[in-house]
C-alpha cells in the first residue's frame, strides 16, 4: 500500500478507539491486513541501495516523496481540527505506517533478511496493474477520509 493509506487508517483507528493501548496495536496489525490486499506498490528509488542518497535519480526522488508528503499533510490537518484526539490518531498514524520504516531499515543495512521484512512478504500482495492496484488504495483512503473528517 502506498503511505497515505496506512497513515489514514492508522489515524482512523485511533479516532475510533480514543485508546492508546489499543490504537498502537491495531494500527500496526492493520497495516499488514492492508499489505494483504492486492495493490500496486511502488519500486523503490532508482539507485538508492547502489550509491546512496546522493547518488540517486533525484526525479525518481522526488515524485516518490511527493505522495508521503501529501499524506502527512492531509493527516497532520486532521489531527489539528481535532485536537482532543491528536495523541491518539497520531500514534495510530505513526504505528500504522511503521512496519514500511522497519522493511526500509532492514532492506537499507540487511539485505532483504530481517524479521519484518519475511513477515511483510508474506503478507504482501501485489498487482501487476497500476489501474487494480491503485483503485483499491483510493477507496480504502477515501473511506478512512470520509471518517477522519
């Protein structure tokens, strides 16, 4: 799944349970629930693993960095108008999303080795089509919006 979406259920699911103790689990157990869903996921930046971050193709950089970012506005702007929930939804957003930081890490200094990541892999589905792996995300993210707003 693309960031957004693990960040807008993370952050639905801590609306919803107004509960610490129960947001940060469920918010990280609903991110490999969404990773089983057949979706498009992008590759990851070209020339990353090889050179570094100075050696990357900053266009490829940058239009990646581009969906994360909108992401993070758009829940940063939930959690301020509803600011009795900020801990909450943010942790929910924060463990929503945190499996993808740990499959970065391990991929980044281990290879493809790490615990996570053998988890990850056999959660993860994806799609071949960019149209059915995409449509998926949308709706989930819409309703996670809907919700959230």
């Amino acid at each position: 799944m693309i960031t957004s979406t693990h960040l807008f259920i993370g952050a639905a699911i801590g609306k919803a349970t107004g509960n610490l103790f129960l947001t940060i689990p469920l918010a990280f157990v609903s991110h490999f629930l969404l990773d089983a869903i057949p979706h498009y996921n992008p590759k990851q930046v070209k020339s990353y693993l090889e050179k570094g971050l100075r050696g990357v193709d900053k266009k490829d950089l940058l239009l990646k960095s581009i969906e994360p970012l909108i992401g993070i506005s758009i829940i940063s702007y939930a959690i301020y108008v509803q600011s009795e929930l900020a801990l909450v939804m943010s942790l929910g957003a924060l463990f929503g999303w945190l499996p993808d930081l740990f499959v970065f890490l391990e991929w980044k200094f281990n290879g493809n080795s790490g615990i996570i990541r053998k988890i990850e892999t056999y959660y993860h589905k994806h799609t071949k089509s960019f149209f059915l792996g995409i449509v998926p995300q949308i709706i989930i993210s819409i309703l996670a919006l809907l919700y959230l707003f």
